[in-house]
C-alpha cells in the first residue's frame, strides 16, 4: 500500500511540475500558484474517481491535457486490468491519466501533464497520446 502510494504521490507531482507531500492525512503542495492549483485538482479528481466516474468539462481551454476518445471496443484494452496499462503509460511518460466524462456525458481519456511534450520525447502528453495510439493499433 504505501509503496503504491508514493507511485501516485510522484505520478501527480510529476503531471503537475509540483512538490507534493504527505505528512500524516495532510497534503503539502509546493510551486507556484498554478503548480500548486493544477495538484490540488489532481488530488481532488483521484479521490473523486474511487467514487465511481466523474465529468470534467471545458477541457480544451486547459493549457496541461489532452483528451482522446477511445474507440468502444479499444476502451477495456487501452486501460487495461484495473487500470494497469494507464498506469503503465503514465509512468512511462510522467503523465497524469483517466477516463472522464464530458459535458454531453460521452467517456474520454484524458492525459494531464504540464508538459506537452514533443515528436522526439518520451515524457509528456504528445509520448503518451503516441502509447495510447499504439495500443489501439493493435487492438484494431
């Protein structure tokens, strides 16, 4: 349990460009104001998740995500058993990632990540969009 939690403690951190600690049940987060607020929103969506699917709308006007809508019969494969290939692709890439719903309650997979990445790099959104569609490839 508790390494777990330092895979997800770095995870959101790390998609954030923030420092974040526990102490305790309290939470530290450390960064400028919009490193600290896009963690606390991090941290705020992870817990909200264990409740069951949450709506996140207005995506597009984010500086920091990507979303993608998974082909029906990809969506099982892209995440995985429990979502063990999302956590694949995030710790790959440093990113955040999770299937939300939008305004219209349509299911997409959204990437988060301060860095947006680029052609060449395998951290940051663009590297995890390139596994995600990797993986429906092979689905397809």
């Amino acid at each position: 349990q508790h390494h777990h939690q330092g895979t997800t403690r770095k995870k959101l951190e790390g998609a954030a460009g923030a420092i974040l600690e526990y102490v305790g049940h309290v939470a530290f987060i450390a960064g400028d104001l919009k490193q600290r607020r896009r963690c606390r929103e991090f941290l705020q969506w992870l817990l909200a998740q264990r409740r069951g699917s949450i709506t996140i709308r207005d995506v597009n006007s984010r500086d920091d995500a990507t979303e993608m809508y998974i082909p029906e019969n990809c969506k099982g494969w892209v995440t995985g058993n429990r979502g063990s290939e999302l956590r694949r692709m995030e710790a790959e890439t440093g990113t955040y990632m999770f299937m939300a719903l939008d305004e219209r309650g349509e299911e997409r997979l959204i990437i988060f990540c301060h860095d947006p990445g680029s052609k060449v790099s395998n951290t940051g959104r663009m590297a995890a969009e390139r596994l995600v569609n990797e993986m429906i490839q092979e689905k397809l």
